[in-house]
C-alpha cells in the first residue's frame, strides 16, 4: 500500500538537531519524494484504462488503490491517492517535530553563564578539581597546523598561557552547546592568560570543512581561532570516548586536565581558575603521571560521530 511505503521514507538528517538549518534539507526531501510519488501517479494513470466499472470509489474507501483507478472516475482515485499521502506526510513530520524537540530546537548554543568570581559553586568545583589536577592525566598531546583562516596554530606558542583545547565540531549538539561557555570563558579571563583553540572534525573534503568552520565561527562570534582536526592528532588521546573532548594544559604546556563529553561552566570555570591561579615555578619540576584516569566528570554526554 502507498501508506505503509510512504511512511517508510527515512526521516530527514536535523543536522545534530538544529531544527532551522534542517529546514532546507526537509524541504528537499519531501520535494523528491513528492515527485516520485506523482510520477508513479502519472504512469497509472496512463496505463491503467478507464473501464466503467463502479462510480463508488470515492465513496468506498475499502477499495483497493488498483480498484479506484479503474472506474470512470480517474480523479477519484488521485483523491484517494493524495489522502494517503496527506496522512503519511502528517506522521512523518510529526515525528521530525518530535525529533527537534528532544534534539535540541533552537540553533543557537546555549551553555550556561558564568559564576561570579569567588561563587560558592566555584570553590566546589575548584575542590573537586584538586586530586585530578594533581594525578594529571598520562599522556602528551601536540598540535601544529593551520587554522582555518590560513595561520598558523602551534601549542608550543601558547607556552607561559593557561591553554583550553577543544575537540569538537560543528554537527555535534553537546559541542555547540559549550560554545558560549568557552566564548564567554576567554572573554573573562584571556587578559588573565586563558588562550583557546578548537580543533574540528568536520564531514566532507578539508575545504569544505574550513568552510564550515569558518560559517560557524562567524555566526556565533567565536573569537578565538580553529583548525582542523587529523587522525594522527586525535590518535594522541588514549581511549577517545567521543565529542566534545576538552583538554587543559597549565602554563608550562602539561596536560592537566582531560573531560569527555558535555560539562557544566561551572566545571570549566572551576579548572579554568585553578590552572591561573598556578605559577610558571609550580608546574615546572612537577612530573606527569605515568597512568591516571581521565578526568570525565559523573553526567558528562559524547556525542560519538557515525563515520
């Protein structure tokens, strides 16, 4: 039946759930299925012959597709046709709906605030920060490309600066939802010596993704720069649990902290201010660990990416 088939159509990709930037993408495909659906519509009425054989078809709907095509009435049957389809559009979009709903409707990102300085939830989150930042996780992690607009991005020239690295992109709705956080981050404590760089992994050919990159950052005014990420750079980070992944590196370039998945401000904040608050001299002689745990906080969400 044309019901049952139709409703099998897959639904559209919401683009990580952005529900406006799916609309031309939603469009799209209703369009191609639609014409599909009349070009078949079209063939049957040419091949079937309109024999006289019942002018009930539009008052029968127990009839068959088949049946209705084969009266006198040919426009009965379109009826009948465009109801099914009027029907299965309706569940279809339904459930797009739905998906948008659950996904996250809106295509801004909407990480939360910043805590005063000195906020009681700034003291916990600093507490809780304190055994990870001194067991450090085990491994080293390197960068040196070009950043989307052409310059050149280099982790050893963050070196005497508090560096924040996050591994995202810009289809992956629990990265995007951190954006304002780390935008607002750098706007607070950047003249205090935060520096911040993205690393994307983006669909499509390198250029197509620099575009991406650059589209988003300038939608969203992030101000601090992104590059694209590689295989051999993403292979440094031990059992890579999905995106976001945010490292942070203390003044002297070592690792210090690692949190997989979505986090709070308040959690970023927190390690944020404690890795200021350390001096040149106090990370220095300290020695990485040689196997520690990540540092993924309890409810942080990855989103894996489906390759």
């Amino acid at each position: 039946m044309f019901f049952q088939s139709a409703a099998r159509i897959p639904l559209v990709n919401l683009g990580g759930g952005c529900f406006w930037q799916a609309v031309p993408r939603l469009a799209t495909t209703i369009f191609r299925a639609t014409k599909r659906r009349l070009k078949t519509c079209r063939w049957m009425m040419r091949s079937i012959p309109s024999i006289a054989k019942s002018r009930a078809c539009s008052t029968a709907p127990q009839w068959s597709l088949g049946e209705c095509f084969m009266t006198k009435e040919p426009h009965a049957g379109a009826r009948w046709l465009l109801k099914r389809w009027s029907a299965a559009c309706r569940i279809w979009l339904l459930g797009v709906v739905a998906g948008c709903l659950t996904s996250g409707w809106g295509c801004a990102p909407t990480g939360g605030p910043l805590l005063p300085e000195g906020a009681s939830g700034l003291a916990s989150a600093r507490g809780e920060l304190a055994g990870q930042l001194r067991t450090r996780p085990g491994f080293e992690f390197e960068f040196d490309l070009e950043d989307v607009l052409g310059q050149p991005l280099r982790k050893q020239d963050f070196r005497g600066r508090v560096l924040l690295v996050d591994i995202w992109g810009t289809w992956c709705p629990p990265c995007r939802q951190e954006i304002p956080t780390f935008i607002a981050l750098n706007e607070r404590y950047g003249p205090q010596g935060l520096a911040i760089v993205g690393l994307n992994q983006e669909r499509g050919n390198a250029e197509a993704g620099a575009q991406t990159v650059r589209a988003f950052r300038k939608s969203q005014g992030i101000p601090y720069p992104c590059g694209l990420l590689t295989r051999p750079m993403l292979a440094q980070v031990p059992d890579f649990a999905g995106f976001p992944t945010t490292l942070l590196f203390d003044r002297n370039g070592n690792l210090r902290l690692r949190f997989d998945g979505y986090h709070e401000a308040a959690v970023l904040q927190g390690a944020v201010e404690a890795l200021l608050a350390e001096s040149l001299e106090d990370t220095a002689v300290e020695p990485a660990s040689a196997s520690a745990p990540d540092a993924a906080m309890p409810g942080g969400s990855t989103k894996k990416r489906d390759d």
